[in-house]
C-alpha cells in the first residue's frame, strides 16, 4: 500500500493545499531570495523597482519570513530527534507483529515489508495473503505468550 504523494490530498481541495503553495512560492528563500538580490545587484534589477518599492519590500519580507522558517524547521526537527541526525536504516530492523495475518496487522505488515523492514507476523489464523515480499516471515502461533513470542524472535534474527 504505497504511500499517497499527488499534488492533491484524498480529502480534495481543503485550506493545507492553499498554504502548502504558499509555503512553496513565496515561503521558500531559494525563490525569493535570488529575486531580492538581482533586484539590488543588478541594472535591469534595479530598473524593474525603480517604480515599485512596495514589491521590494514585500519581496524582502517573503525573504525573511521563508529564513525565519527555515531556522524555525530544523531547530524543531532537531529537538524532535533530541539533537541526533543519524539516518534511520530500515534493512537493520526487524519488527514482530502479532495478529497480522488480516486487518490493520496486515496493513502494517506490508508496509514495513515495502521499507524492507524483515517481517514476523505471529497469528493464530493462517495468513489471508500471499507474502510476496523477501522480507515477510509468517510464523505460526498456538498461543500468545511471551515465551512464544520471544523464540519466534531469535528464530528470525538468525
């Protein structure tokens, strides 16, 4: 089930789309700040807001604001991630789900699988499936305990 990333949501046209373009145009300091500064260094620049100095503040505003953003972004996703930027590796992992033969354990099943995350799915009924993924490992399970579960562990570790 792969992961939707159109231009528009499921929901359809909805005020996020608005501000995502707002955020992409006017926001982002790689537009605005190329405009600003042949509007200053440059003779056609300067030609173009000789007339118009309300735009070129305005554009100077955008500039700031999409920096302040930007600033404002990483310190967020830096706190978030407790000041670590190491890059998460999926092929490392090993995730153990339990009931995840039909519903929402196969949904995140096969999920995983498409990160290439190596799969257990632990569950008393046969899989409603095919795994056609390398990285899924159907493990029949009589009963849910903590000793089963953690076999049905080191086994796929191995």
């Amino acid at each position: 089930m792969p992961v939707r990333k159109g231009w528009l949501p499921r929901e359809g046209f909805t005020a996020d789309v608005l501000l995502r373009l707002f955020h992409n145009t006017l926001m982002n300091q790689s537009i605005t700040l190329p405009i600003y500064l042949l509007s200053l260094y440059t003779q056609t620049g300067q030609k173009l807001v000789s007339g118009h100095d309300t735009a070129l503040s305005r554009v100077k505003l955008f500039v700031y604001a999409g920096i302040l953003r930007w600033i404002n972004n990483f310190l967020s996703n830096s706190a978030l991630n407790n000041w670590n930027n190491s890059k998460y590796d999926w092929d490392k992992e090993v995730a153990v789900i339990s009931g995840g033969s039909d519903g929402i354990g196969k949904s995140v099943a096969l999920l995983l699988a498409e990160k290439g995350v190596r799969v257990a799915i632990l569950d008393i009924q046969p899989l409603t499936f095919e795994p056609r993924m390398g990285s899924l490992f159907p493990q029949p399970s009589d009963r849910p305990s903590d000793h089963s579960c953690s076999s049905q562990y080191f086994l796929l570790q191995v």
